[in-house]
C-alpha cells in the first residue's frame, strides 16, 4: 500500500514560490547551487530570499531576516537541502533552528558530501518535522550545473549551434552570417549571461574573429576559451581584448611557440594554459582545471571539430541546436564534423527533448545522458 503524501496544494504553491526565486540569480552563484527560500506561518509569505553569489549569505538567512521574530513557529520551503557546516558563511539549518522553525520542506537532498542529508538529520534532531521531495524534478533541474559538478567533477557543458535545414553551419563559402533570426541570435547572449565559460576552437576564431561576449544590458561576459593546440589564433585576434571584466584562456600544447606564449601571457586578462601533449589538447582535463578555479558551466560555442571530439568523448550534457527554414546545400561544414558514427545503432539518441519556436527558427533542447539516472540517487533521504 503505497503511503500517502505528506504535501497540500499549499506546499507546492510555496515551493513553487521558492524555485522561482532561486532562478533569479541564474548564472552568478558558481560554484554553489541556486536555492530560494519562503518562510510561511499561517499560509500568509512572511520572508523569502535567494542565494545571490557564492561568499554571501545563503537564500535561508535572506528569508529568516525578511521574516524576523514571524519566523517562529513558521514554516521554511528551500528548493535544497539547508547546509549543516560552516564553509564560507555558517551552517543555515542552525539559523533554521535559532528562528524557532517548526517545520521544513525541502525540494532535495543536497548532492554535496558536506551536505548530503546531514541538514535534513540537524533539524529533525531538535524535533523540527521535515518533509523532502516535493517538486524534487523542477528542483534538480535548475541546478543540473551543480549536481554535474559535485557528482562528477567536471562542468555541465551545453553545445549551441545554429544551422540551416538541411545541416549547414555556413555556406561552402564559408559565410554564416545570419543562419538565424535576430530573436535567436539574442537569446544566445541569455546563454552566454548564464554560463561561466564560452567554449571555441581555435578553426572558430580564426575563421570568424568573433568577440565571444555578452551584449545583454546588465550581462556578464563569461570566461572565453579557446582551444587552440598548436597556437594558430593570431595576436589581435578579438577575443583577446573583447571584455575588460573577464579572462580570456588559451589551452594549447607542447606544438606551441614558447615566444608567442610569453607575449600573450603579456596581454592583460590573457591566460595561457600548456598541457604537455604533443598536438592535442587533453580535453577531459582542460574541463576538470575549469572546475577548479570555480567556474562550473560551460557553453559550447562553433567547431564542429570540436563538438564532435566533446560528444565522441562523452563530456557534452546537454544540446541547444537552432535551425532555420533555409537551404544552401553544397559542402557547407557541420555542427558535429568531428563526430564520426559508424553504425546506426551507435548513432546518440537525445533524452529529454523539447522543441519550440524563436521566431521562424526551430528551437531543439536535449540531453545526451540519462539526466534522471545521475540524479535519482540525490532523491533519497
């Protein structure tokens, strides 16, 4: 006999309240997830918060001193589970105790080893009712860059291109100036506001010169970076200069001139990154050194050299393909030219897929893996 659910229509209106908070600060909480917070006491909102940035207090204080001494005998609606340890600020499911917090739903148990239900554990110690799970799918989804990080290791890369109807990323020509609408093009730059780090190859930026920054009033440029194994790019190259706000990285090898390394490391905002590798760039651990310096989310941008090798090497989560009701045949190049199949039966089946429109352009949105068996195990008390 399957038991009944501890949650009311109520809980999901608050948690629902909570998750849209949490979202607010999209793209500025690296490494640490996004968690809102509502503080409910006699079904009337009486403190809500949000994360805003890591090394600031967490969405539970904001809420706790929104809601002051309304807190007591209230109850808390946090899209993840209260941490239990003092890291950068202290633990919030003690301040979740201080305030006389009666009960706590909580969307998910925190993937986090520090975490991982000790907060839940915290709170029902000292005789305060928890409930867990509620709306646990929407929860898990706004922090896929997170999970991926904590369970893995490595970020959450998204590949975005555009292309024509029947393929193309630009003409045999060479020319990909637009493929897609004005509307496309613009939510390219909300991608680029909400990943830490733009992703190209080194084929991408000498052909195309691009800039590879945010034009969104308000925006933040991500951290532009370049893999380029035998240092190709040319000195002025755009992408050197682009933002005065965040770093350009060139990951590059042994092929590369010692001379030209020391002169763009000489560039202001310009990091070169040497593997010792002889022609190509260990990818994996290009990925895995993004991770430690804290940047979690990576948006795959041009090369479809590049994007095959990353898919064919399994380090690509998810897909944003625009494609556009136009022809141009010929021998235009591919999005995914590095990914060689040999067989249908090995061909990549997307999961999760969604489809919408952007004006005359059609929006596909998948994941590559199963997203629900890298998470089904954070469910869990």
């Amino acid at each position: 006999m399957q038991a009944s659910s501890p949650f009311n229509l109520n809980d999901g209106k608050f948690m629902t309240r909570a998750l849209d908070l949490a979202v607010k600060a999209m793209g500025r909480t690296s490494p640490n997830p996004l968690v809102g917070c509502v503080i409910v006491k006699d079904e009337q909102i009486v403190g809500e918060g949000y994360h805003l940035k890591a090394g600031t207090p967490h969405a539970e204080i904001h809420a706790l001193a929104a809601a002051g001494k309304q807190a007591r005998d209230a109850t808390a609606y946090v899209s993840l589970e209260p941490c239990s340890h003092f890291g950068r600020t202290p633990p919030c499911a003690e301040a979740l105790i201080r305030a006389g917090i009666k009960r706590v739903v909580v969307a998910m148990k925190d993937p986090n080893p520090l975490v991982s239900g000790r907060g839940i554990a915290r709170l029902r110690e000292v005789g305060i009712e928890v409930d867990v799970g509620l709306m646990f799918h929407e929860a898990s989804l706004i922090n896929e860059v997170f999970i991926k990080v904590i369970s893995t290791g490595l970020p959450f890369v998204v590949y975005k291109t555009a292309m024509t109807l029947d393929g193309k990323i630009a003409t045999e020509t060479g020319d990909s100036r637009w493929v897609t609408t004005e509307v496309s093009r613009q939510y390219v730059h909300q991608l680029r506001d909400r990943y830490d780090v733009i992703l190209a190859g080194s084929e991408t930026v000498v052909r195309d010169d691009p800039a590879l920054t945010c034009r969104l009033p308000r925006g933040q440029d991500p951290v532009r970076l370049i893999v380029d194994g035998q240092l190709r790019l040319v000195e002025n190259a755009q992408v050197l200069t682009s933002s005065a706000h965040s770093p350009c990285i060139i990951a590059t090898t042994q092929a590369a001139s010692p001379e030209k390394i020391k002169r763009l490391n000489n560039l202001a905002g310009v990091e070169v990154w040497q593997y010792d590798t002889l022609r190509y760039v260990p990818l994996e651990k290009l990925l895995r050194d993004l991770v430690h310096r804290s940047w979690t989310g990576v948006l795959l941008e041009g090369g479809g050299g590049l994007a095959g090798i990353l898919i064919q090497e399994q380090l690509v989560d998810k897909i944003e393909f625009f494609i556009a009701p136009k022809l141009v045949g010929g021998n235009g190049p591919s999005p995914l030219s590095g990914l060689h199949i040999e067989y249908m039966a090995e061909a990549i089946a997307l999961r999760d897929l969604h489809l919408d429109m952007y004006a005359e352009d059609l929006h596909v949105t998948g994941y590559l893996h199963d997203q629900k068996s890298e998470i089904r195990c954070q469910r869990s008390e």
